[in-house]
C-alpha cells in the first residue's frame, strides 16, 4: 500500500492527469504512464494513481498487477517530482509480464514523460 499522501483518490484527481492541462503520456508493451504537473509550487508529495481494467484479466489477475505494479512504484517514490501526480494504466500483456519487464517499462515511461514536461 502506498501512504495516504502519496494515492490519487477520485475521479476528478484521475481526470486531471488524463485530460488536464500540462500532461504527457508514454508507455511499452505492458503499461502507460500519465502525468501531469498538479501543484507548480512543488510543494505537495507526488501521488499516483492505477488503472487496471478487465482486459487485463479477471479480478484475481488485476490485483495481483495493480499490487505488483504498486511495490515497484513505492520503490521509487523518492525519485518523483514533488508537485506531479501520475496515473499507471496496465496494458494487457501485464499480466504474463515479469516484475523485471514491468519495472523496465515503468522506468522508461516515467523518464520519458518527466522529459516531456520539464
């Protein structure tokens, strides 16, 4: 579980990094990673939010993605922007992925969308 201060809660803090202003998008085989930058004074923690819909699988297989794709996430809390929300939208190949591919794919999305919106 990641702390209270570092989730997304509701729709209107999902649509933002969807549909926001000051978005970007990237992603592999396995996920897409949104972002957007929500408090420019970069004072607030980043948060992140996940999406993973049944194409992905059934609700044993889709929390068993949404846990794995949480721990890496916390993993690398520290190194996101202060001020940036994030949204994790698995794809359907993340469900045969190995942790080591999520985590590579991860990686890459979120340096590329940091790249995009700095």
């Amino acid at each position: 579980m990641l702390p209270a201060r570092h989730r997304l809660r509701d729709a209107s803090q999902f649509r933002a990094v969807l549909r926001g202003a000051r978005t970007a998008r990237s992603g592999g085989r396995s996920l897409v990673v949104h972002a957007a930058v929500t408090d420019p004074t970069g004072e607030r923690a980043p948060r992140v939010g996940f999406v993973v819909s049944a194409a992905v699988g059934g609700a044993v297989v889709r929390n068993r993605v949404k846990r794995r794709l949480r721990a890496l996430v916390r993993d690398r809390l520290s190194a996101l922007p202060t001020g940036w929300d994030f949204v994790v939208r698995a794809q359907s190949a993340a469900a045969g992925a190995s942790s080591a591919d999520l985590a590579r794919d991860l990686d890459r999305a979120l340096a590329a969308v940091e790249r995009r919106l700095r």
